[in-house]
C-alpha cells in the first residue's frame, strides 16, 4: 500500500507541473511553497499565528467574527487564487488523467480498517489504515458539521471495533496533483473530480467484490431526501442493515476548528461554504433517526450510544 501511495504521489506532482500556468498573484495573497503543519501555518503571518494559537486554546470566535476575521478573509483569497490557477480538475479530458483516477480509485480501495497503533503525547489515538475488514452488511452514516470531530470520535474507534471500510472522500482528494501541489490550498478544484473517483468507488461495495463489506460514511448530511435516495436506500437495496449517528459541535466552534485545520494544513474550504451548513446536519439526523430502516429497526442508534457520541468533541 505504502509503495502504490508513493508512486501516485509521484505522479500527482508530475501532472502538477504540467497543469500550472500561474496567474498573477492577488495583493495580499502568497502562494503556498511551503510543507503546510502546525509549525509552518499556511498563512504565515504573526496574525495568523495568533489566531490559530488562539483556537487551539479553546477561545473560538462568535460565528459574526469568524465571518469578518482578516485571517479568515486571507484563506478565502488563496483558494480564490488556486480556483484561477487549476479551475475545476473534473474538467481535464486526457487518457493521462482518466488512468490517475483509475490509480487513484483503486489505491483508496486497498485501505483497511482503522487500527490504533499508539497514542500521541497529548493522549490521543493515532490510526493506521490497514486493519481487517469484516462482511456482514453494517453501514454507518455519521452526520455532523465540518471539523466537528466526525472521523476522531466516532469514525475511527467504530471503524476498529466493526471492521469498516472509512468510505472517506477528503482521502482521495488529498491525492489528487493540485491538492497535493498546493499543500491542500486547491481543495475547490479538485472537489468535482474527487467525488466522481469516490462514487466510482462506492459503487464496487453495492455490486461487486466489495459488497457486504462494513462500510463507515462521514458525512455533513444537508438534504434527507438526499440521504435516503443516494446513499440508503442504494445501500439497503444492496443487502446493508444502515444505521445512522450524529456527531453534535457548535456551529461556532466546528467553523473555528475548519480554520484551524486549514492553517495548519487541512484542506482549503472557502468560507461562504463551510460556515453555511447552521443547524442542517441535526435537523436532517432528527429527522432520519425515526423513520425505519430495511430491517424494520429505527435508523438511529441506541440511546446510550447516541448520548456518548453527541457529547461535543474535546
């Protein structure tokens, strides 16, 4: 697995080079040249800094100065940027290209579960990608605002215990040649085509070698209707038990934390998207919980496990 990752890798900074035609930098924008982490942020600037450290504190902003914070003003300008220099990748019509999105496809397909193979200083989990896969027709669709800790409270310990696939799409995109050339600044361009290699990959769990295969979906989970015809009922018509949970944040604080992420290298959500879900996500879960499922059963978990995996994540 190491080596497929490592020669996509390769051949997404090949595609790179080829694609870029720099547009002329806005005023105030600096491309990112840089390894984005915690310690090299992708707006690097004392301001930045500051805010970022500020976050990481727990001191998250009211959503209205989130909206007008000038850092925050800063990310949307550099997306903007990269949106001018890559446009919408789903765009790009090669054979070159149409055999990354195989590779890319197929790479993603040979993950395994989530398996905890140490804890960090702070005391928390770190997960490989590599543990076994059960089949027995359990699917999970966690709900939940971005950055409202979807993958590390409930995706990654559940992926363990059941032996689920994290049918993850933020994972594909960020092997796609922009994503990766832009250090997760082009997260916009490459959204379309990252979608299309993840339903192309979803599709071998419905009707394939995959199928029966545990699935874990994250997802934000803004339309029931949207729920139920692409995701559910394809999956119950396939043979799954389907369940569903939430992941609770307040809208602030998760919009805070997508900051955060990004400074520190995350991928690049332009603001007007990712501070516009509100209170979507648990409406559209309360409504989904109560209905029933293939097997007759609620759509939403226990109460218990329901308690647990609401609590706000730390």
């Amino acid at each position: 697995m190491k080596k497929s990752l490592a020669l996509i890798m390769i051949l997404t900074m090949v595609f790179a080079a080829a694609l870029a035609e720099s547009p002329e930098v806005p005023a105030g924008v600096v491309p990112v040249t840089w390894e984005v982490t915690p310690e090299h942020l992708m707006i690097d600037t004392p301001e930045a800094r500051a805010f970022y450290e500020r976050i990481v504190a727990g001191d998250y902003p009211s959503m209205e100065e989130l909206k007008v914070h000038p850092v925050v003003k800063q990310l949307d300008a550099l997306a903007e940027y990269y949106y001018g220099l890559y446009g919408n990748t789903a765009e790009i019509d090669s054979e070159q290209r149409d055999e990354l999105r195989d590779q890319l496809r197929d790479w993603f397909l040979t993950l395994g579960s989530a398996r905890r193979d140490r804890i960090d200083e702070g005391g928390k989990p770190h997960y490989v990608y590599d543990g076994p896969l059960k089949k027995e027709y359990k699917m999970l669709l966690v709900l939940g605002l971005p950055a409202s800790g979807k993958s590390t409270r409930i995706c990654d310990p559940r992926s363990e215990e059941m032996g689920a696939f994290i049918m993850d799409v933020d994972v594909i995109k960020g092997a796609i040649p922009e994503y990766v050339d832009s250090h997760g600044a082009a997260a916009g361009s490459v959204h379309e085509e990252g979608m299309k290699i993840f339903e192309d990959a979803v599709e071998t769990f419905l009707e394939s070698d995959m199928a029966g295969t545990n699935v874990i979906l994250p997802i934000v989970g803004t339309s029931t209707e949207e729920m139920l015809n692409k995701w559910i009922r394809p999956f119950e018509k396939a043979g799954y038990n389907v369940k569903i949970t939430f992941q609770y944040a307040k809208e602030n604080e998760a919009a805070a934390r997508v900051v955060m992420r990004e400074l520190a290298g995350g991928q690049l959500i332009r603001s007007s998207v990712a501070f516009n879900f509100g209170e979507g996500p648990e409406n559209v879960y309360n409504e989904l919980k109560v209905m029933t499922n293939a097997q007759g059963e609620p759509y939403g978990e226990s109460e218990d496990a329901e308690a647990e995996e609401q609590q706000p994540a730390a």
